[in-house]
C-alpha cells in the first residue's frame, strides 16, 4: 500500500527523470527571473511556467490526488504534522522577529488565505513532484535538489535586474537552503507530502498573516 501523500508518476527511466527535474526547475527558475518585470516580459514570463506544468502533467498520474487523503490519521502521520507545524510555526516567529514584527499576528486578514495556498503549491511541485522523481534515483541527493531547485527560484525573484534591491542574496539564500533541506528531510522520513504542506501552509499563514495583498516577491 502506498503511504499517505505519495506522487504517483508514470515510469520513466533514470536518463528521463533527471532531465524532467532539470527542465521543471528551470523553467520555474526563469519564470522567477522574468515575472518581476513589467508587461509585457511579465506575460512571456507565463511560457516557461507552462512548459514546467506541462513536464508535470505528463509524469504525475491522477491517482495521486487521492491517494493524498488515504491513511492520513494514524498515529505516526499525526506526530509527523505535530512536527511540521512545529516547524512552520517556528520559522515563522523567526522570521517575523528578525524584521522587526510581533513573533505572533495580531489578525489575519484576506491575502492570508492566497498565501497558504501558494505555499501548498511550491511543496507539490518541489517537495511532491521534484523530489519525489529525484529520489527514484537516490533519496539524499532528491533532498539536496529539490531544496537547491526552490531555494534558486525564491531567489532569482531578487536577482531580477527589475526586483528591487535586496542586500542580503547570500544570507537569504543560506537560510532558505537550510529550511527546505529539513522540510524534505520530513518528507523523506515521512513518505508523505503532507508535513511538508504544513509546514510551508502554517509559515506563510503567520508571516503573511496581517497583508491586505501581496508582496511583490510573492508568485
């Protein structure tokens, strides 16, 4: 029986599944680079993103989204969550002291909810997708990928000659790494996707909490 959050992908050999990762990292990484600028590079920017999904389309099954919800209140799955909003909740308080905020929200208001779903969807397609593929091959160095793949993506967002400018890429990057690192370590440990959409859920839930709209480093 296949474990609670599990990607299903159509089989593929080892040649094809590097070259999936590749081109949906990349393409994800360049649609980061060009979405910053105004129109119309910020429609071209929607190419890049297409083909990605398309790559996806193509090597995910359908069965996958049910097998989402199956065995999902055992007892191990429930100390995994517990662990993931943890985590979330964590790096949320850090991340909210570190600029200055309150390390809770005082309330939560509409773009709260656009950001927990944009979160759920970078762990489908990194932690579910990427990393799922890569660890067909070998499950650390899927780690190390789709942590380096996402990691790359929120920061070409910065490295956009349009971005505004931000001082700290190497800081930013470090950090970054090092929390996707341990949201694919419990996803590895976990089989399932779904501490991983917890933790990023509940991270962006608290850091975003207070937003009337998005940040412009938000996709």
């Amino acid at each position: 029986m296949k474990r609670p959050g599990t990607i299903i992908t159509v089989p593929a050999t080892n040649w094809k599944i590097m070259t999936d990762a590749i081109l949906c990292s990349g393409c994800i990484i360049l649609f980061a680079y060009l979405v910053v600028f105004p129109f119309p590079t910020k429609a071209a920017a929607f190419i890049p993103l297409t083909i990605a999904a398309s790559v996806i389309s193509h090597r995910v099954s359908t069965d996958s989204f049910y097998l989402l919800w199956q065995d999902i209140f055992s007892a191990k799955m429930l100390v995994y969550y517990i662990i993931g909003f943890l985590m979330g909740t964590a790096g949320a308080m850090y991340y909210r002291g570190s600029f200055g905020m309150p390390v809770l929200p005082a309330t939560v208001r509409s773009f709260a909810g656009v950001a927990v779903c944009i979160g759920v969807m970078e762990e489908l397609v990194f932690r579910g997708f990427i990393q799922g593929q890569v660890s067909k091959l070998h499950p650390g160095f899927a780690i190390v990928f789709a942590a380096f793949a996402h990691t790359t993506y929120k920061v070409f967002l910065f490295l956009s000659p349009a971005a505004p400018e931000y001082h700290s890429i190497g800081l930013f990057y470090t950090w970054t790494f090092g929390a996707f690192i341990s949201i694919g370590l419990l996803r590895h440990y976990s089989k399932s996707i779904i501490p991983a959409i917890i933790v990023h859920a509940v991270f962006d839930l608290l850091v975003y909490a207070e937003n009337l709209q998005a940040p412009w480093w938000v996709w």
